[in-house]
C-alpha cells in the first residue's frame, strides 16, 4: 500500500513504480493499493498521468491495482490514468473509499482502522 498526502507532483507520481520496486519486501504478485484520500492539492500534468499509467506494471499482469481517490479532481485524475492504463494494468480500478478497495481485494478490516 503507498499512500500519498498533502500536496503532490509529478516527480512522485513519475518515481512511484521505482520505489515501491525498491522497497525490501516487494513481491510482484502482491496486489497494488494507492491512497490518494490524503492528498489536499498539487500539480500533475496530463502527460505525466499518460506517462505513468502508459508503462509497463512492475506487477505480475494479473496484479490488482486499487487507487483509492475520494476528492473528485483527484478521482477524475486516476480514472484518466484507467484509460491510459487499459493495456499494461488490465485490472486497475479508481474507487472512492477504503471499504471499496478492500471489498476488491477482498480485506478483511483490521483493528488499526
């Protein structure tokens, strides 16, 4: 899961993949969750959009990938990238709450939410 806040940009949105594939404990055949329910504002061009959703997932192709985006900019945003992203994320879906990402992903709610 990689949640982002406050304000945004395209050096983030760009760098997003190269982190999480980074990270220690990234397995290509987890799923993907983004929380974008943090974020108050920033800059993201559409071409970065179309860049970002346009490249190849760093997840297995049958890989889920959630985008949690509650603001209405923001949900416009990630559904413009569900389009970009209809050949290399197959499966990428842009909801609007938490308890609809994990009804996808079929999470059961832990004590911590």
């Amino acid at each position: 899961m990689t949640t982002f806040f406050g304000e945004i940009n395209e050096a983030e949105i760009l760098g997003h993949a190269s982190r999480v594939r980074s990270h220690s404990d990234f397995d290509p055949s987890f799923a993907e969750l983004v929380d974008f329910s943090g974020v108050t504002g920033g800059s993201v061009s559409l071409s970065t959009i179309q860049a970002a959703a346009s490249r190849e997932s760093i997840f297995n192709p049958a890989s889920m990938h959630v985008v949690i985006a509650p603001r209405d900019v923001v949900f416009g945003l990630a559904r413009m990238s569900e389009v970009y992203a209809e050949k290399t994320k197959p499966n990428f879906v842009v909801v609007r709450t938490i308890d609809e990402a994990r009804k996808l992903l079929r999470l059961e709610k832990t004590g911590l939410d």
